[in-house]
C-alpha cells in the first residue's frame, strides 16, 4: 500500500482497474441480492448491494464529470462533490434508513471563515460533515489520510482542490502540518478547514490501547487526560495549532460533537445495526481564532478543556450499544453524565 500510495500513476492504474472489477462484480450479485426483498426480515443483502452499486455509479459518473473540467475550477469540482454526496447520502437514508435529527438551539453555524475540529467516529461520518459543510455553502478544505487516496474519485476531485493528505513518517507528517498552515492561512469568507484532531477513527479498543501505550511510557501527564475521555482520543494539538496559528483574523474555530454511528466499530457492527434504529445527532459550538491562549501550556489546557466538553456532550446523548439495539429484550440504562465533566448541553464556549 505504502508502494502504492508513493506512485500517482501505479496508484492511479490500480485504483481504476479494481474499479471496473467492482462495478462488474455489482451488477452481477445486483439481481441475487434484489431477490431477497420480497421476504421478510431486513433484507440486508439487498440494502448492501443497492448502496454499493449506488456508490460506485457516484464514483464513476464523479470521475467521467472531473475529466470534462478545468483542473483549476474548485467551484466546478465542490459541486461535483456536492451532487454526488447528495446522492449517496439519499440513497442511505432509503436503505440504511439513515437519519440525521435536527440541530438543538444555539447551534448555528457562525460566518466568516471557520476552522472545524470535530470528532472521528463511526462509518461515514467525514462524509456526512463534508456534505453538511457543502449543503451550508462552505468550500471545505480537509485533512485527511493518505490510505483515502486510493479511492479514485478522492484521489482526482481532492489533488485538484485545496486539501491536505496525511501521510507516515517524520518528513511526510512536518509536511501535512505545513500544508495545514498554507490551507488555514488562505481561508475567505466562504471557506472552512475541516480537521479531525484525534488523528483517526475512534474506537474503544483503539481508546484502550492509546491508555496501555501511555501506561507503559509513564506519559503522567498525558495519561489522565486520555483516561477521562471516555468517547474520544485526546486531541493532537500540532495541526490543531498550526491552523489556529495560521489563520487569518475573524476566523472561527467550530468544535463538532456527534453521536449516532459512534457504536458502529466493526463492518459486522454495521450489517447488524441496518436499518438504523437511531439518529445521527450533532453540534457545534464556536470561538473565535482571536481568544486561543498564546501560552504553549495555556494553549493545551484551552484544547483539552474544548475537547473534553465534546466528550460531555456525547456522554449526555450516547445511544445503546449494537448488541443492545439486536436484543430489544435488554434495555440498555440511560446514560448519566460523569460529574467531573462541564457542560456542554447548549450554549457556545465563552
């Protein structure tokens, strides 16, 4: 993978070739998994089948409009991007049944330039942000994996606009922070960088190992924080920074919580949950570039502090468990919030 994510053009041939193998592949199941939708049950072959043949219809009719385009036109591309999310994203709410409730009051997104930190959690939750971002009338700007490369439509619409993959290694790690930088400091109006501070999809298992790695280390410092967070991963302040140091005057930061597909960890998490029996719930909350500490530890503490109120937040509205939701017979206890917490139930950070 790293071989082939060093080489546009071996990338690129092997991208497309498995592109054609799947497109083939779906229009062959297509019609064995339609069968099973006259029967009873969920009918999940046939749920999984359509969105799939959806996505990679999105995936080839996206590259075909991309290669009609001037490289150079972002508007162009963004709507590119935003018909086809659109379509996906209908195409999972008639199959997955996905819903996404409306946003509580006082959760409005701010003008002006925004830097969007949010929680890493669940199948397609960087999707759904980009194309809630895009339904806003946002240019997104997003940092993101290198692994995501390897998507054909990601890797053509996303080079020719201004975002930034993140790579392994030292040298390909300083080179995405500076990319951060450059993207944050030629935010306008109508732009938002869109960064995920805890560096990767959270789970608990991945919580739990991030714990035992800072046991072993004696990280004393670090160790406390990461302990009390119980649904995120302490954020990594560098890019965070390096955005917040770069942006220019009048710029936002907006912190987005959301709950909903957080439980779904694992692929068979996700075929046992469809249909989706709960809503994806979100906020955000906003504060201005110009109030961030200048103080290396101010600085941090302001972060955890921010970060631990997107935590509050997700403990005040968690969902049951997916074993939970396949056995109605157990009801799960409502979840209390930890006492040790603030409160992040409505109004924005002062």
């Amino acid at each position: 993978m790293r071989f082939l994510l060093r080489h546009t053009l071996l990338r690129r041939a092997c991208s497309f070739g498995a592109l054609a193998l799947l497109g083939v592949a779906a229009l062959v199941l297509l019609p064995l998994a339609l069968l099973t939708r006259p029967f009873g049950g969920r009918r999940r072959p046939a749920r999984f089948a359509a969105f799939t043949v959806t996505y990679l219809g999105a995936e080839i009719s996206g590259l075909c409009a991309a290669a009609r385009l001037d490289p150079r036109d972002e508007d162009a591309h963004q709507a590119v991007l935003h018909r086809l999310l659109g379509r996906l994203f209908r195409r999972a709410r008639r199959e997955f049944a996905l819903e996404v409730a409306p946003l509580e009051p006082g959760f409005e997104l701010p003008d002006g330039p925004l830097l969007v930190f949010s929680r890493h959690a669940g199948p397609g939750d960087s999707f759904l942000l980009v194309y809630a971002l895009l339904a806003a009338g946002r240019r997104p700007r997003v940092v993101l994996t290198e692994r995501l490369e390897l998507d054909p439509l990601i890797d053509i619409v996303l080079h020719r606009t201004p975002n930034c993959f993140v790579g392994r290694g030292p040298e390909r790690r300083a080179a995405a922070v500076e990319r951060i930088g450059t993207l944050a400091g030629q935010l306008g109006e109508h732009d938002a960088l869109l960064l995920f501070p805890e560096g990767g999809n959270f789970t608990t298992a991945r919580r739990s190992r991030l714990i035992a790695r800072l046991r072993s280390l004696r990280d004393w410092r670090r160790l406390p924080v990461a302990r009390s967070l119980e649904h995120v991963l302490p954020a990594r302040p560098t890019g965070v920074f390096a955005a917040v140091d770069a942006a220019p005057p009048g710029t936002r930061i907006v912190f987005v919580a959301h709950t909903g597909l957080d439980r779904l960890e694992s692929v068979a998490d996700v075929w046992h949950a469809v249909p989706l029996d709960f809503p994806v719930r979100a906020a955000w909350w906003a504060v201005p570039v110009e109030r961030v500490p200048g103080g290396e530890q101010e600085r941090i503490a302001w972060l955890e502090r921010e970060w631990a109120r997107v935590d509050a937040w997700i403990e005040r509205r968690a969902e049951p468990a997916v074993e939970d939701l396949v056995a109605p017979a157990q009801s799960p206890q409502p979840t209390q919030p930890a006492q040790s917490r603030p409160d992040a139930s409505s109004a924005p950070s002062p």
